[in-house]
C-alpha cells in the first residue's frame, strides 16, 4: 500500500506539472521565438505523459491487487467468527442476513479498497500541487479560483449528512431481500403448496419497493450535489476568464499564465469531482462495514476456559446437577433437572413437544450455558473443558441431518484425512449402507446435491450414521433418528442404531416409545421437569402415570389404524 501511495503521488505530480510546463513553453520561448528550448519543454511534456501513463498501470493493478487480497482475508475472517459463534447467535440472526455480511456487504468494500483508498490520498495531493503552481505564478488568480470553494464545502456537508442516512438505509433493505428470498426458497414446497405464490410476490414487492426507494434517495442526493459542482466549477472557470483575461490584456498577466490557470481550474475540481465520488464509495463501505464489524466484534458467550482440563481416560458418565434454563427470562426451559448416566448405559427421553428434551441435548453439547446447576462429563464440569475437547467426545444423530454438496466420502469423512476409505466401507458394512451406496453411480464418489436432496430420506440418515461410526465417539446421541422414515428404512436404522450404541454411552429422544423399549432408563419430561424415571416395565406399572399415558395413547392409536385397515 505504501509503494500505492508513492506511485500514486507520482502520478498526481507528473499530471499537475503540465500546465506549468505550458506556461514555461508561452511565456519563455514560444514568446521570443526560442524553438530549441520549445523542443526540449516538449520533450519534457511528453515524457510527464509517458511516466504519468506506466506509474497509472502499475499503480491500478497493485492496488486492485491489494484490495482483493484484503478482501480475501475478509471474507475468511468473517466465515470463520459467524462458525465460531454460540448457536444462540443464529436464533437471533436470520440466514439471509449473515450471507448478505459474508457477500454484498465486503463487496461493497471492493472499490474502496481495491483503489478508493489510495485514490482519494492521490486526489488530495493533486490539489495540494495545483495550489502550489498556482500560487507560484498568481496569487490574485488562485483566490479567483478557490472564491467558490466554501460553498462547495457547504453543499458537501449537507450532503455527506443524506447520503450516510440512505446508504445505511440500502444495505438494511439488501438483507431485507436475502433473507425472504433464502426463506422462500426453502419453503417453496409450502407456498406451492397452499397457493401462497401471489400472496408472497405481494410481500416481496413490497419489500422490493422499500429497496427501491432507498436506492432512489441516494440517486436524487447524488442528482443535486453533481450539478453543484459543475456549475460552481464552471463559475470558477468564468471568473478566471474575466479578471485573468482583464489583467492580461493590461499586460499584468502573461498569457502564459492565463493559459496555465484554465488548464489549472479544469484540474482543480477533477480531485474534487473524484473525491465527491469516492465519498459516495466511502459511505456505501462504511454502512457495509458497520454491519461487517458488527459480526466480527460480536462477543461469544461460549467461551473456552482460560485454564482448561482434560479428561485423560474418558469413560462416558454424563451427570446433570439442578440444571435451570432458559432461552428467553420470561420462560424457564428446564427446571431443577438432575439425572446421572452411568458409562455404557442407555437413557431415553420422553415427553410431549416442548417438554425440553432438545434443550437437554443443547446443553449437554454447551451449544448453550446453563443458568443454574451443573453437567458434568466424567466428573468433570463441561465448562471446564474445551469445546473441541468436549464435542470430540459425542456423536449426534438428528431427525433432520446436514449433508452438504461434494462427495459421499467429504460427507462421511467431513476432510479429515485421518479417516481412510477402507474404514468408511467398514462402517458402511457394519450399518447396513453399503448395500445402496454400491447401487449409485461412482459408489462413495458419488457427487451428492445440496442438503443431500439426491438420496431418500431413509438414504440420508445412513450415511450420517456411517459418519458418526467412523468418529468412534464415546457417547451416542440420537434425536428422532428415526421419526422421518418409512417402516422398512426404520428396521435398517434401528439395527444401525444398534451396533452404534453397543459399548456406548447413549441418549435416545424419541416419540415412538416402540423403540426405547431396551433403554436402561426412561427419563419423562413434563413442562421442563422430570417427572418419572424408571424401565419401561416399572413405568408402565404405574396406572396414573405420564409414561403409561402416552404409552396407551400411542398403541391405541395403532390399534384404531389397524381396526380401520382391516375393515
């Protein structure tokens, strides 16, 4: 950047010394008939050309140079904050809003940094030199030029003051745009579905027009304050004309030097017109860069310990002590919740929609901190351990898995090159996966498309088991891995579930009590408390019990389907 900047005011010089050199080549030579020395300020005129042209390449291409790489260390830094934040982050951030951070908002920073910068250092000194040799040749002229600029100054303040307003205006409505846009595209099967297509175009116009309008106030600033400048450039050039042109028909002023003058003044308002235009940069980067920083300067509340322990002969206990949360403080989530989960044993938890089996979950994998209480691993607070130390210990399985675009193997493997292929055919075997992974064309090279959307759903949960088997994790944890497959899928997955959790510590959330049947312990959930925990026998024994409530309601709904099918 500092070699931008030299090159920069070389060009600034070399581009303001022309019209001295014209003065010089009138007054000293062309005036006297000197057609030697006129060769030579000729020479010297083409050469600040020349020179003036190769510095403008090198220098475009550096700082363009510089300000993509800038932009590259950006993007990176801002990817890598938005993947280290706390889960509790994204619930208050909608997706389109952090891509917008992560795409139009840096670029938006492109030009000013790729030559914004530099540039309006180089317009500066440009008119630092054109002041220079004006005043160098008269002092009378260069107050005529300058006479304007207070007014010039005035305009630009009122319009700095509009156009920040409606720049930040613009970049709140680009991530208004994304983040419908990327809702929308998900939900489409919804929206097609229920017929909401014109209801949604209506919404999107609106938000579409919202976006219009802040564009267009920063148009109608920009439709004033240009015409201001050229007008009151315009103004500066008559006034030079008329006392200039005056003074040297009194033979006061050479020609030579009226002739530099309005050379100088088409010069003087160039920077001017240019550093206009790089405020216009500067405010759409600097409302971009609010929002950028705003991302970066975020605070994790899921912070690493500064002295961290370490668990050297892991075994799989998991102890929650009067844990209390709440994701919002006007509504507890859990309540007093103490259970413990020896090393090897199965614990299922059961409850109805929003008895905070998930949030258990979150917790034990500190997604989110607990407000009150303590989990322990091992006999080991978990906020006393890494966070990579701690989640190396887990493998999770959810209802809804993510599988990106690449490879079956990336998906596997998710790039950690300790992981062979022999091992994941291993493990496809061992979950039963192998046997349609072989069917599809390049086997485990088989490009997957976005989300997985290629495979079955059945296909998908496979797969992420084959993941979680090759991690070899200490405790399972499986979170209606089976809710969102067809009956001959589900005897696949829960034989995989099976081999998975043998010798491991686990943890089943599930609605079809069909399948924790085998668990160790049953935990029941009920508004955030546990309120039964016990076999599946010895909670089936109690007659008013919230176990053996769901557990008749749940096969007497079966019964009613069968009963109607056989009729």
């Amino acid at each position: 950047m500092l070699l931008a900047i030299g090159l920069t005011l070389s060009a600034a010089f070399l581009s303001t010394i022309r019209p001295k050199l014209t003065q010089l080549a009138v007054d000293d030579y062309i005036a006297i008939g000197d057609f030697q020395g006129l060769f030579w300020i000729v020479i010297l005129l083409f050469a600040a050309l020349v020179g003036e042209f190769f510095v403008l390449v090198i220098n475009t291409y550096l700082t363009r140079w510089f300000g993509q790489g800038t932009l590259y260390s950006l993007r990176n830094a801002v990817f890598e904050k938005i993947q280290s934040l706390h889960i509790q982050f994204f619930d208050r951030n909608p997706i389109g809003r952090l891509i917008t951070r992560t795409t139009s908002d840096i670029e938006a920073l492109s030009e000013l940094l790729s030559d914004g910068v530099v540039n309006m250092i180089g317009d500066l000194f440009k008119i630092f030199f054109i002041l220079y040799f004006m005043l160098t040749m008269s002092w009378e002229l260069t107050l005529i030029t300058i006479f304007v600029l207070p007014v010039l100054f005035y305009a630009t303040f009122l319009f700095k003051a509009k156009v920040r307003v409606s720049f930040l205006d613009v970049r709140d409505q680009i991530a208004r745009l994304n983040s419908f846009i990327q809702e929308h595209i998900n939900g489409m099967a919804i929206v097609q579905l229920f017929n909401r297509e014109k209801k949604e175009k209506e919404k999107f116009e609106h938000i579409n027009t919202s976006h219009k309008k802040a564009h267009i106030n920063t148009i109608f600033y920009f439709a004033i304050f240009w015409p201001v400048v050229e007008v009151l450039a315009s103004l500066a050039m008559a006034l030079v004309v008329w006392y200039g042109g005056a003074r040297a028909l009194m033979d006061q002023v050479t020609f030579g030097v009226l002739l530099a003058f309005i050379q100088y003044v088409r010069q003087f308002f160039n920077p001017i017109r240019g550093l206009s235009e790089k405020y216009n940069t500067l405010q759409s980067a600097l409302a971009s860069s609010e929002r950028i920083f705003g991302v970066l300067d975020t605070e994790n509340q899921i912070k690493d310990p500064e002295n961290p322990k370490w668990i050297e002969n892991p075994r799989g206990e998991i102890e929650f002590n009067q844990v209390w949360f709440s994701y919002n403080k006007d509504e507890t989530i859990l309540k007093d919740v103490s259970f413990r989960v020896e090393p090897g044993q199965t614990v299922a938890i059961v409850g109805a929609t929003g008895a905070g089996k998930t949030t258990i979950i979150n917790l034990l994998l500190r997604y989110y901190d607990v407000n009150k209480g303590v989990i322990r691993i091992d006999g080991v607070d978990i906020r006393e351990l890494t966070m990579d130390h701690l989640r190396s210990r887990f493998g999770l399985v959810l209802q809804d898995n993510a599988l990106f675009s690449g490879t079956l193997l990336e998906n596997i493997t998710l790039g950690n090159e300790a992981i062979t292929r022999e091992e994941v055919i291993q493990a496809s075997k061992e979950i039963e996966a192998h046997r349609f992974i072989r069917n599809l064309p390049n086997q485990y090279d088989y490009e997957l498309r976005e989300r997985g959307a290629s495979l079955s759903m059945g296909q998908r949960q496979l797969i992420c088991f084959v993941r979680v088997m090759v991690y070899n994790p200490q405790i399972m944890i499986l979170d209606e891995a089976t809710s969102s497959v067809d009956s001959d899928t589900e005897i696949l997955v829960t034989k995989a579930c099976e081999k998975m959790m043998k010798g491991r510590t686990s943890i089943i959330i599930a609605h079809r009590l069909s399948t924790i049947q085998g668990a160790d312990k049953i935990l029941v959930m009920h508004k955030g408390e546990i309120r039964e925990m016990g076999t599946h026998r010895n909670l089936l024994k109690r007659k008013d019990g919230i176990y053996r409530k769901l557990y008749e309601l749940q096969y007497k709904d079966q019964r009613t389907k069968v009963k109607k099918s056989l009729a």
